[in-house]
C-alpha cells in the first residue's frame, strides 16, 4: 500500500493513461476507513476494521470507453494499470455517448467548510464503540418483555480525489457515525422483532442511546399478537420511517438511465402531474451536514440545487453526461461513480414538501384501513409501474390503531398512487430523503 497522497495518486494515474495512449483520461482515488462492533447477548459478537485504498481509471481512446481498479498505488501497478485500460478501450465498441465534461462545464471552486461533511475528532477507539453499544442494548432490555437485544456501533471515514484530463481536480472527504439496535419480544411461532437505527456525519449530533434502544423495544412490544389484515380496498398510510420508498420508485422512474433505456413507467410524462399539486420534490447536494452532499459531481460538474418535480408536475430527468447525450439533453450534475464503474446518474439530498397534518391527523381522518411500518419483497414493473409489495403494520379502526397486522400484500400502480399522495409533517430533517408519512386511498390489500 502506497503512503502517497490521494491527490498525487489520482494525478499520476491520468499522466500514466495519457502517456500510455489514451486520448482522455478519468482517475479515481479513494481511501476509507471503517470500523463496527456488534454486541449479541451481552457478548461482543463481532469486531471490525477496514482500511484500504482503491484506484479506479477510466481511459478514452476515440469514443471508445475502459474502466479498470486496483488497490495498489506503486509505480509500477499504475503504468501497468494504465496500459491495461487503454488496451481494453481499443477492443471496446464505440460509444458516442461516452467523453469527458467540456471545460465550460467543470466546477472551479467550492466551500466544503460550508458543507461540514467531516469532522476532525480524532476516530473513536473500538472500547468507545463497545460502549456504544452496551449502552444500546441496555436501553432496549430495560423494556419488560424484550427478551433479546443486538445492538451495533460503527465509524467511517471516507476520502475522495478526482483529477481528470479535461483540467478537472478535486477532492473532499466525510465522516459517518452510526447507532443500531434490534429488540426481539415473544416466544416460538409468536416471537417479533424490531429496530432502530441513526446515522450522523458529527457524532454530536446523534441522539442518546436511551431513545434509540427504548424506540426499538417499543416498536417491537408492539408487534405481539400480529394476526392477518382483511382483504379489500381500503386506504394506507405509509409510515414515515418507509415512506421514502414510494419516492425512491418515482427517483428511479425518472433516472436518465431508465428513461434513455426506454424502461420506466415516466419516460413519457416530462411536463405532467406525477405528484399532487402543491408538492414539489426537490433536490440539494449542498446541504450542510447532509448525508449525501458533495460539491461537485462524479464527472466534475458542480453541485446545484434543483427542482424535479414542481407544484405537482416533473420538471427534469436526473442525468449524467452519457445519459444526457442519449437523451440530447445537458447533464444536471447527477453523475454516481465508483472506481471500478463508469459514472451513471443518481440523487443526493431530496425533499418532498411536507404537509401541515400531523401522522395521527391522517391516521383520524383515514378511518378503517392500514397503517404501514415495514415492508418485505417486491413486484414492481418498472416499465408499467404496477406495484405489489409485502406489508405488516397496524390496523386502523374508526381512526384509532386496533391491533398489529403483518402477511399481507397491498398492491396498485405507481402512477395513479403518486397522485393521490397526501403528506404529514413529521420527515426527519437528518436524512439523505427526506420524505413524511403518505397516506395513500384505494389501495388493494391482501390478507386473510
């Protein structure tokens, strides 16, 4: 393992491909450290560290595209990762969507003090983390009738360059903290489980051990006796701790791959309503402290705040350059990449706009149908957007909680569900998607 730089590292690898014959080059480097405990049973269960350094490249010769990654950042494994690269590029089929970022284009400067991603406490030692831990299972099991806690800690560091022939160089770095916790109530057949979990970029700002591990063993009491919900069409609200998958399938419909491939159920909806009016979905990579925000993107365009649905109605595809050029549109500076991979366009911080209700307002105002918690397995079609999922949660009985339910599927179609959304208040402002509780009429249920 080289003790170079990340910055030189990324810059020595781009001169390598460049000096072995590559007409563009794109490095990567990132360095990472992480490290996790686990308490089972009042036992350390696991203990980990890793630490590694990865180089990814990604070579031009013409419009002809390679990616290759190693671990190792000698000399000698750079030339010869470089020679690789533009030796596959000349095998590769020609790819008219595939380039660099015009100069014009590249991101020139950038406030990551503003950001705040990482912070410069010295890493916690694994006993501090062990701690953590303890201290999460104690909270749980102090709630009669958990018979069982597993509790996790973890830290993680993480660094990234990038330096690109175009002129582009850059890098910034994060720092995560994470708290888990499962709490297990029952016996035999009628046992249940449940969690909870934070994650923070500043340790300061992670809530007490105390409320994470008595929400788990909350959240779990309160699964005892779950039976089979009826079957029929009722309304359902989606909790909030899962309603942000409903906007993740609408992310993935209107992803720039998805569209330029001709699979998503949106493809043809830019311009129309995919959400009530009044919502709007929103997008911010230069959010302070927030989990996802970064100053430029994959391919070195900057990072910009965005607007993808407005009032109800789609405004932009999220796309990266290759996606764009497909689609003849100009990247919105969404490019994802790892080293081993060619960019492909994602998301970073998004909003959807909160309601004024609070859950239990919705739960009152819905009558005799299904409050969500928890979701297993999927059948989406991206394509059509019919959607059929496995559910437990509660039963909702003259707008008062009755009993636990779980065995049930509640299925509908992306499309028309979307559009009869109807948000709470209550998203957690420290997440990366930050979606409220969503209540959704006419859905169908499956149960007994």
């Amino acid at each position: 393992m080289t003790a170079a730089p990340l910055a030189d590292l990324a810059h020595a690898l781009k001169d390598a491909a460049l000096k072995a014959g590559a007409d563009a080059a794109d490095a990567m480097a990132v360095q990472g450290t992480s490290v996790s405990i686990d308490i089972r049973q009042g036992k350390l269960e696991q203990a980990e560290r890793a630490e590694g350094t990865d180089l990814g490249l990604r070579v031009f010769v013409g419009r002809r595209q390679a990616c290759v990654s190693a671990s190792d950042g000698s000399p000698a494994t750079l030339r010869a990762l470089a020679e690789r690269a533009v030796a596959m590029a000349r095998e590769a089929p020609e790819d008219n969507s595939a380039g660099l970022a015009e100069p014009e284009q590249l991101a020139r400067a950038w406030d990551l003090a503003a950001l705040d991603l990482a912070e410069d406490a010295a890493e916690p030692g694994a006993a501090a983390l062990e701690e953590a831990a303890r201290a999460l299972e104690a909270a749980a099991l102090s709630r009669a009738g958990v018979v069982q806690a597993e509790a996790s800690a973890g830290y993680s560091r993480r660094e990234i360059h990038l330096a690109q022939s175009n002129g582009f160089a850059g890098g910034y770095g994060r720092t995560g903290h994470s708290r888990s916790v499962v709490a297990f109530v029952g016996e035999g057949t009628g046992m249940q489980r449940d969690h909870a979990g934070e994650g923070r970029a500043h340790a300061g700002d992670l809530p007490g051990a105390e409320g994470i591990g008595t929400l788990a063993a909350d959240r779990a009491l309160a699964r005892l006796g779950a039976v089979k919900p009826p079957t029929g069409t009722y309304p359902v609200l989606y909790d909030e701790r899962i309603a942000a998958s409903l906007i993740g399938h609408l992310l993935s419909a209107i992803n720039g791959e998805s569209v330029a491939r001709g699979a998503s159920w949106a493809r043809g909806l830019m311009g129309q309503a995919v959400l009530p009016a009044g919502l709007s979905l929103t997008e911010d990579p230069l959010r302070h402290r927030g989990p996802a925000s970064r100053p430029f993107d994959a391919e070195g365009l900057p990072a910009r705040a965005k607007a993808l649905v407005a009032d109800g109605v789609l405004q932009s595809w999220v796309l990266d350059l290759a996606t764009g050029r497909r689609l003849g549109l100009p990247s919105t500076g969404n490019a994802m990449r790892g080293p081993s991979a060619p960019p492909s366009p994602g998301t970073t911080n998004v909003d959807l706009t909160q309601g004024s209700a609070s859950r239990e307002d919705l739960l009152a105002g819905m009558g005799t149908g299904l409050l969500v918690t928890s979701l297993i397995g999927s059948t989406i079609n991206p394509t059509t957007g019919d959607y059929s999922r496995g559910a437990s949660g509660f039963w909702v009985q003259n707008g008062q909680i009755s009993h636990p339910v779980h065995e049930c599927t509640i299925a509908g179609n992306l499309r028309d569900m979307l559009l009869r959304i109807v948000p709470a208040n209550d998203a957690r402002p420290h997440l990366s998607l930050r979606v409220p509780s969503l209540l959704v009429d006419g859905m169908t249920l499956a149960g007994a």
